[in-house]
C-alpha cells in the first residue's frame, strides 16, 4: 500500500473541516456537487475510507466513530455529509465484498479508491463466458461527481429471464466499473440535496470480471473485522442515520441563534417567548432521545457481531428503526426550525433553509 490515512481521530478530523465546508456549502450548492477544496480536505483528512479495511489502507473504524463522522460533516452541510457517506459506504462494500484481484486494483498501488453510485438492481446483467455484461440507466449516483469507480447493480439475466437464489429470491450483483467506462450524465436540478452531485450515468455493454461484483442479497466478507458483520444494510443505515442527526442538531442550532437576536413588531426576543421556548425544549429532547436511541442501536448490533457473528434479526431492524426515527425527529426539528425562523429561513443564503430543504429531500 503507498497510502496511509492521517493517526488523528476521525471525528477530530470531521470536526475540523467545519468551516471550510460552511464556507464552501452555498458553492457547493451552485456546483451540485462538492467543491475540489472540499474533496481535496476530505481526501487529506481520509475520510473516503473510514468504513475500508485497515489491511487495504482504509481506517476501519467502529460503528460509533462511523457515526460520529457522518453527523459532523453533514452538521457543516448537508449536502457534503451525505456525498461523503455515500462514498465511504460505497467503498466500504468494495473493500470488504470483493474478491482480492479487483480490491487490490482499487485500494493499492495507484492509491485509494473513491465509490460511489447507485448500487440498487437498476440495470441487466448477462454472463458471457468469464465475465457479466451490464448494462444500465442510473439514477441518484450520490458522490459521483468526483468518484474513481461507479456502483452499478444489475439483476442477472439468462434469455431474458431473471434468475432466482435457492432462496426464491432474483439473482441480483452490485458491479464496480472505473469512471472512463461510465457515461456520465446530468439531471441533477432538485430542491434539496443540491450539492451531492447525484448525477445520472449509463453503463452500456460492459464486459466487467465477476471479481468486480458481488451478490447484493448474499454478500461474502472477504477481509476487515467484526464490524462489517452488522451487514450491507447495516452499514447503509449507520450512514443515513448519521446524517438525519447531523441536520437535525444543525437546524435546532440555528434557530436558537436566530431567535436570540430576532424581534417581531419590537417586542422581546423570540427567544424569550414561551411558546418559542416550550416548542423549542420539545424538539430538543426529541433530537437528544433519537441521537441516544441511535448510537445505542448500532453499537448492541456491533457488539453482538464481535461475539456472535452477526446481530440478531431483531438487533438488525432496531438500526433500520432507528434510523427512520432519527430520519423522522430531524424533519420535524428543520420545519420547526424553518417556520420559527421566519423570512431568515427564506431569504438565500439560510442554513435553516438549507437544512430544511436537505432533510426533506
């Protein structure tokens, strides 16, 4: 491996990106994709590949520290916190699914990989001899804008049929394709999530080695530690979850500064108002009990793969539960937050409005 990632903290080093990402967000915005300044801090800082295996040059962090990351950044702007989930996901399941010929073709030599796209069987794959051709129209490629290698799930194909698991379940492959094999597109025009660079792309015809791919509902580990073992959708859900409670905190943080120093027909501060304050403390506990619920879902289905093996199922679907919670308590504080705010939440630039329009979205 030529590269190594920085010793400091994760977190610490999220943290510390806070003011350049905010000084970046309303560009980022405007470019619908995160800002070279941007990538080249994420980079330096190796936060792409906090989720990748030590042994591949990858942090290999817990899931709280996993966390951790991706509420920080998506606190200093949404859009960057869910491009750069994205992307270390994304990476994450290239770094722990694939067969060692096409993980070391990513994470070795040329340097360390950035993922990203979109990994649902959207497009067809065809076996031909040894290798798949896939081919496919993709949509909402969060992080492509300035990835190495494109996600591309397919659903396996023989005579035009869909082939089946034992399970009874369709036959469906997530292939990674490198940047010069992908057509990539546009349609990114949205109301919130503007900088996350989830373009449209194709792939057409490609004849990709099924070292690059792996079997989406029955994934294999084939390197990194225990804490993979809370599984592909594990893992996907750590990331939405630690955005909601990024944007969440945001928005509640904004409004109380707003309302410390806003005045409505020359009266007192709002933030002196007891509806305001009653509303507030309300939100604010709800923000507080999905934060706590959260990390305690992932952390008792981290510490059951360590000992077990695996989460229990019902330990699985506390971390998909937790996540729709913390998804749900974050809208609800940004409405609050945008309508408390008032014309501050409406005039551009506004964090609350961006908060707003980013949970929604």
């Amino acid at each position: 491996m030529t590269a190594t990632l920085p010793v400091a903290d994760p977190t610490a080093r999220a943290r510390a990106l806070r003011d350049l990402i905010e000084a970046e967000a309303r560009t980022t915005e405007d470019a619908r994709t995160m800002t070279p300044r941007v990538v080249d801090a994420l980079r330096d800082a190796g936060l792409f590949w906090i989720l990748v295996p030590a042994e591949l040059g990858g942090g290999e962090v817990d899931v709280r520290t996993a966390l951790e990351v991706f509420e920080e950044l998506a606190y200093a702007d949404g859009s960057t916190g869910w491009s750069l989930m994205a992307n270390a996901t994304s990476s994450c399941f290239a770094g722990i699914y694939l067969e060692d010929e096409a993980a070391h073709a990513m994470f070795g030599a040329d340097g360390l990989g950035i993922h990203a796209g979109m990994l649902g069987p959207i497009g067809t794959g065809v076996r031909d001899g040894d290798a798949y051709v896939v081919d496919g129209e993709y949509r909402f490629g969060s992080g492509c804008g300035h990835s190495t290698w494109f996600g591309a799930g397919f659903m396996e194909t023989r005579d035009g049929e869909p082939l089946a698991l034992e399970s009874g379940m369709p036959a469906m492959r997530v292939a990674f394709v490198p940047r010069d094999r992908v057509e990539l597109r546009d349609g990114w025009h949205v109301l919130g999530l503007q900088g996350t660079g989830s373009f449209d792309y194709a792939v057409h015809g490609e004849r990709i080695d099924p070292a690059f791919t792996f079997p989406l509902l029955e994934p294999v580990q084939h390197r990194g530690g225990d804490v993979f073992r809370i599984g592909l959708f594990g893992i996907t859900a750590a990331g939405h979850a630690g955005f909601a409670l990024g944007v969440g905190r945001r928005a509640l943080a904004e409004v109380l500064d707003i309302a410390r120093r806003k005045q409505r027909l020359g009266g007192d501060p709002i933030a002196d108002q007891q509806l305001f304050q009653h509303d507030f403390a309300m939100h604010d506990a709800a923000m507080r009990a999905a934060v706590s619920f959260t990390y305690e879902a992932f952390e008792r289905a981290e510490t059951r793969a360590r000992e077990e093996g695996a989460p229990t199922p019902v330990e699985a679907q506390r971390m998909r539960q937790a996540t729709t919670y913390a998804t749900r308590v974050a809208a609800d504080a940004a409405r609050f937050a945008y309508t408390w705010a008032g014309s501050d939440g409406l005039r551009e630039p506004s964090v609350v409005g961006r908060c707003f329009r980013d949970i929604s979205a």
